[in-house]
C-alpha cells in the first residue's frame, strides 16, 4: 500500500473557518494531493474510516524552549548537554502528543537536535530553531551569577551557555547573528528589554543599541532570514519595530500606539499567556526566586489586554507558550487562558495559519490544502465548541501525523 485516503471526515480547515462534513483526503509520501467533497479513487492507499471526526491541520507553537529543561533558569548551570537533550526528547514528545506537529524555539535548540527529529531518532514536532538568544551583557541572555566577572565558558559543559549568548557592540552582534545562522538558525533571536526569569535586569531596562540591533536585522534579512525579539514595554516594542524586526515575543504590556506601529510593518505578536500562570502557580516549587516572581506579577496582568489591543489594531498574534522545564504539561492550556476574549476559531487559526506564517510557510503548514504537508490531527469532537478537547495531553486525538507517518492512531 501507497499512502493513506482518510474518509468520513469533517474538515476544519482554519482558513474556511467551519467544519466541512462528508470530505476526504488523500496523503501522498509526507504530502496532501487531493481533499474534495466526493469519493477520491484510493488506488493502492489504505483507506482510514475516520467516523465522522474532525480533522485539522497539525497544531503549531511559536514559542517553546525544548532545550530550557530547569523552570528556575540559573539550575541550566549544572545541566550537562548530554542531560539537557535527553530532558529536550522528553518534552518534544509530549509536544507532539499533545497535537503540536510543529514548533518554532526561540533560543537553546540547534540544527543537532533538529536533525535528530528529522532523522526519526527522536519523536518530535518540526522544529525551527533559532540557535542561542542573542543579549548584552547584564541583559536577558546573561545566565552569570554576579560572581562571576569574566564570562567565558566552554558551550559544550552546560545547557546554560548552549543556550545564550552574551555580545556586545555592532561587530559582535553582527558576528553572533552570522553565528547563529551559519549553524541553520531558521530565525535570530535577540533580547531587547528584560526578561522574567533572568535574575538581575529589570523588566522596563532596554536591551540593545539601535546599532546592534540593526546589525542584527541587516545580517538576518542578508541570509534570508529575521529576527524576533524579546520585548515587554511599549518602548522596546517600538524600537523593534522601527528597526525592522519581524516579531515581537511576549509583548505583554503593549499599548494602542506600540500595536500600530507593528501593524504598519506587518509585525507578528507572538503571545504566550499561560507561561505567567504556571509560573505563578507553581515556580516556586522547581526554586525560582522571589525576584523572579515579582517580574512576573508585573507582566501577568496585560497579557489578555495585549490579545485585545493587537485584535483592535489589526496585529496577528500566533500562539505561544514559553513554558520551561516540567511546566511545559501545561502547553494547551493557552487555549482556555485565550478564551476568555478571543473565539475559538481565532485561537485555532493562531496555532495554525497565522504560526504558518511566522515561520513562512504559509500553504504548507497550518493548512490541509493539496501541497501542504500531511502534518494532521484527528479529534474525538469538536474543537470549535469545546477547546477542552485539545487538553488532557493529548487524550482526545484519535490519530496524530506528521510528514505522512503516524505518531498516534487509534482509528482504522
Ligand atoms: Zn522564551
């Protein structure tokens, strides 16, 4: 047998909006070729009586971190690489079994750990990777402790320094941007304001000269590539912006004027909610710090405001979870957090077109149209009433594809 033909299906393809009963698909090698409304001529496939399900194109997460396996950053120390890819094969896997086929990381993956999934070695979602995070010193890259005065220290000894990289000035920026995607980096993370589970810099501080960081954006756009940014406040946003970053991650306390100012550049938001609740909740038991936990107050608050602002100023905003370590369970749970001011359709389509077209590829992924990868959930209902049945790690899918072969099928 060649393929698979899957029959009796409702369709939701996001782009349409609402479910499609009676159709069919055809998968090809790791490729859609047919979906109609009438019988498709199997030839040599096997044909999958889906019942009447729903199926959807595979979910997508614009913000994870499968190498950031300590929810109390600094303990990454101590994290030899060899551990650190072994916790990364755990959490890529429940990634997948949760239905995220694919996702984008945002600093700590390499193309190492990206071929392992390509190549079968691990079970995984897609990876696009950004390489190490690119911040000055003192800023949000910076994992040092205050004792520790000269920075350098060997990549290969712990997960910490894999991760991040401190530059500072033009010329280095320039050089660990080149860096970054001279070892595939699909996407140039750097840091401009302050981060929440960094211990010593502020949230409000500004991270970046506009030099460095149009050294950054320059060399990305050279290679074919683009940077995304860490920014909270409206100032680093706009500088962003002005820059010609492409995304702006977290994003929490934007305002109306930072919001037109991404939609004028067709700038991507890349939310990421329920980071800020589990940590709330529960990162004080994996050991993070009280300074930590007042940053994260800070920030908590705006994160549902920023969804309406974007919503209102026209600013697609993808989904994302930013989850560390053992709180990564809680990936799905953006769905519900999300609910309370967007429908589910809008929050579906964040976690499939709008993700596609973060990582450019608009057609082939986050959709079911002939051409697109045949990355597909199938669920025991659906999600366009009950965004619950993509909780529960995974639970209610019935089958889980990716690039034509299953990872989970409970259907024949
Ligand atoms: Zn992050």
């Amino acid at each position: 047998m060649t393929g698979y033909l899957f029959r009796n299906i409702s369709l939701l393809e996001p782009s349409v909006g609402e479910l499609q009963s009676g159709m069919e698909i055809r998968i090809e090698g790791d490729k859609v070729v047919a979906v109609s409304d009438r019988p498709i001529p199997p030839g040599a496939a096997e044909i999958i009586d889906c019942g009447g399900r729903v199926v959807m194109p595979g979910l997508i997460d614009s913000h994870v971190h499968v190498m950031l396996s300590e929810v109390f950053t600094p303990r990454l120390e101590g994290v030899p690489l060899t551990l650190a890819t072994g916790r990364a094969a755990v959490l890529m896997r429940g990634m997948i079994d949760r239905g995220f086929t694919t996702v984008r990381d945002t600093g700590g993956a390499d193309w190492g750990i990206r071929q392992a999934v390509d190549e079968g070695s691990i079970a995984g979602p897609r990876l696009f990777i950004a390489g190490q995070a690119i911040g000055p010193t003192g800023g949000h890259s910076d994992g040092r402790r205050r004792t520790d005065v000269f920075g350098a220290r060997c990549h290969c000894c712990n997960a910490m320094a894999f991760t991040m990289c401190v530059s500072d000035g033009v010329s280095e920026v320039r050089k660990a941007a080149r860096e970054q995607m001279r070892q595939g980096a699909d996407q140039v993370k750097i840091m401009m304001s302050g981060g929440v589970a960094s211990p010593y810099d502020p949230l409000d501080s500004l991270q970046f000269s506009d030099g460095e960081i149009a050294a950054a954006v320059e060399e990305a756009e050279a290679f074919g590539r683009y940077v995304c940014a860490h920014a909270y406040t409206p100032i680093a946003i706009t500088r962003a912006a002005a820059a010609g970053v492409r995304t702006i991650e977290h994003g929490n306390l934007i305002d109306a004027p930072a919001a037109k100012a991404m939609a004028e550049k067709g700038m991507f938001l890349i939310a990421n909610l329920v980071a800020y609740y589990a940590m709330k909740e529960r990162a004080a038991d994996f050991g993070m710090s009280g300074d930590m936990l007042a940053k994260n107050d800070l920030v908590i608050d705006g994160g549902l405001r920023s969804l309406e602002i974007c919503k209102a100023a026209g600013v697609p905003v993808a989904y994302g979870s930013d989850l560390l370590g053992a709180l990564q369970v809680d990936q799905s749970r953006e769905f519900l957090l999300r609910s309370a001011v967007l429908s589910p359709l809008e929050i579906i389509r964040s976690a499939t077109t709008i993700g596609a077209q973060v990582i450019r590829m608009e057609g082939k992924l986050g959709t079911l149209a002939p051409g697109a990868f045949a990355d597909l959930i199938v669920i025991d209902g659906n999600p366009l009433q009950n965004l619950g049945l993509f909780q529960e790690q995974g639970r209610h899918l019935a089958a889980i594809m990716k690039g034509g072969r299953f990872h989970k099928r409970v259907i024949h």
